[in-house]
C-alpha cells in the first residue's frame, strides 16, 4: 500500500505562481485561515485539512477570474514540483502516470489509481485527511494538470475521452473549449485517454535525467516526515534549474522564497557553501550522463547550466583530475 503523508511541504515555487497569476498571497492566505508570513518560511508543511484549505483560499482571492483556467495559462514545466518535473523525463504518459502514482504522496493528501487497458489509460484521484468532496477547483486543476502534462510531453494538443468530477463548474463552456469535451458528474475525479494517446512518446524523455531523480524521490518517500537540511533543498532545486540553463545563487533563493544571505547561512550552519552544493549536484549529474548515456558534451554542458562546453570540460578536469571523455572511454 502506499503511504499517506501526514504534512506535505509547499513548493516555493507557489510564491512565484500566484505572482504571476496576480493574486494576492496575504489575501488568500486570509481566506485560508493560514498565517500571513506563511510563504515567506523555510521549509512550509500543510496538514490534509491545511492543505485543502490552502487551495481554497487561493480560489477565493483568485476573485472573478476562475483559478483553474488561470492555472492552465501559467503552469509549465518550470513551475513543476520535483515529482512531476521528473515524470516529463518518461517515455510516455503511461509511465509518467506510473511514477506520479508512486511518488503522488509526496505532493498532496490524494491517491492516484490507474487502469491501463489496450483500449484506454483511466485514472482516478482519491482524497484522504478531508471530509466531503475534493474542493471545485482542486478537482478542475487536476483534470487541468493531467491534460497539461499529456500536451507538454508529446507537443500535441491531447484531448481526453472523458472527464469527471464530484462537483461541475456553472460554466462549462472555456473548458470544454481548453479540454476538447465536456466533464461528466461522478463520485471521484476521473481522466480517460485512448491507449493510443497514452503510448504517444513524450519528446520530453530523458531516461539519465529520471535515472538521477529516483533515487533522490525515493528516499523523500522513506522521510516523508523528517526535514531536509538546507543543503538537501538547494540540491533539489538545482536539479530543477539546472537543465534550463540556470544555476544562480540568486534563482536558487528566490525559488526557495529566502534571502541570498540566509540562503548563505544556513548552509554556512551545515559547514557547506552554496559553490559546494552546486558543484556536487553538477558533478553527480555530469558522472551520470557520462556513464549511462551517450548525450554528446554539448547536450551535457547544456543540462548542467555552462554557458559552453569548454567552460564544462575546464570544471569537470578540476573535480576529477580528467577530461569528461576520459571518464567515459575508463568506464566503457
């Protein structure tokens, strides 16, 4: 059976997407009955009930703009949690479902159950720690998300074969026109797609990148209630970064929703330095690659945020002692 979470830690990467979708934090923290610094902290946990609030809160400061829809203008692959930006590495969005299924406790009180059959991939959405329905627009967002991945991975405008929820929007008609098909009353939430669909290679794959990110995910399930070092937390947000070219102190602080200074502190506190942390996410990462793809140096220098490949082979001789071809040509 899978493990249920009791507190389940915010994302900073929250704090940037209600900017952009321009919603007040403090007033839907307010509604939320959340505590008004509540984003401004270190490491952020919500329990079930908290949680479900927290979505709510958010829906009501969202005023008359429906949250959902806003979601689906903004959400991209940057603003994914680790789970989720690590099931885009998958070869399609059977094994993307897969993965999220196994690691979905990490990132809110639901349960994902999944029927893959060789006409369709269905999955439904159960919620714990809560009494009555999943809230409206949680339950939307949701159907938002799944289709946003499926569009995200494959480049196509996926269109589902049926969708459910406990409690349907009073207008349907943007989202029938942002899901291609109107959403049915059920007791759960509910996605269907075509098994042909499903099976659709996601050109998002990255099977070296995946292989790094489980063992990481894996052991976030084994301490699902310990707290990560700070450290811990500027790894996995490099690991984020990283492949999209970034790899600032200054991005890593904002993303965590703390200073650069305290950033610098609490690492200080843990006898590391942010350049520490920074060049042994790169350097695990650079090994993986090396050994267990044939991603050419370029390709590599790219995904570890060097501005060229030159810059990539002068760092990698300085942490090993050889150039990164000598590394692969010793292993193969």
């Amino acid at each position: 059976m899978i493990k249920r979470a009791a507190k389940f830690l915010v994302p900073p990467s929250w704090k940037l997407i209600l900017h952009d979708m321009n919603i007040d934090t403090a007033l839907a923290l307010a509604y939320a009955g959340l505590p008004a610094d509540l984003l401004q902290r270190e490491a952020v946990t919500l329990s079930p009930v908290e949680y479900f609030r927290f979505w709510c809160g958010i829906d009501r400061a969202s005023k008359d703009r429906p949250l959902p829809l806003l979601l689906a203008e903004h959400l991209s692959a940057e603003s994914f949690d680790p789970p989720i930006f690590a099931s885009l590495c998958s070869a399609n969005l059977n094994q993307a479902l897969l993965r999220i299924q196994q690691y979905k406790p990490l990132i809110g009180p639901m349960e994902l159950h999944l029927d893959i059959t060789d006409e369709y991939t269905k999955l439904n959405l159960e919620c714990y720690g809560s009494d009555g329905n999943i809230p409206e627009a949680l339950g939307l967002s949701e159907l938002i998300f799944y289709i946003r991945l499926a569009r995200l991975g494959t480049r196509e405008e996926i269109q589902p074969l049926e969708l459910a929820l406990p409690q349907l929007p009073e207008d349907q008609t943007p989202y029938r026109e942002f899901f291609g098909c109107s959403i049915k009353q059920s007791d759960r939430v509910r996605i269907c797609f075509s098994a042909q669909d499903a099976q659709k290679p996601f050109l998002t794959a990255n099977a070296p990148m995946w292989d790094f990110f489980e063992g990481k995910l894996s052991q976030q399930l084994k301490d699902l209630d310990s707290e990560a070092t700070m450290g811990e937390r500027v790894g996995s947000v490099l690991m984020e970064l990283l492949p999209a070219g970034e790899s600032s102190v200054e991005a890593v602080s904002e993303r965590l929703a703390i200073s650069k200074r305290t950033l610098q502190r609490k690492l200080g506190e843990e006898n590391q330095s942010f350049q520490t942390v920074l060049q042994g996410v790169r350097s695990s990462l650079a090994d993986h690659y090396l050994a267990k793809s044939s991603l050419h140096l370029g390709e590599i220098s790219f995904m570890l945020g060097f501005k060229e490949p030159n810059s990539f082979i002068r760092a990698y001789r300085g942490w090993k002692g050889m150039t990164p071809l000598q590394y692969r040509d010793s292993i193969h």
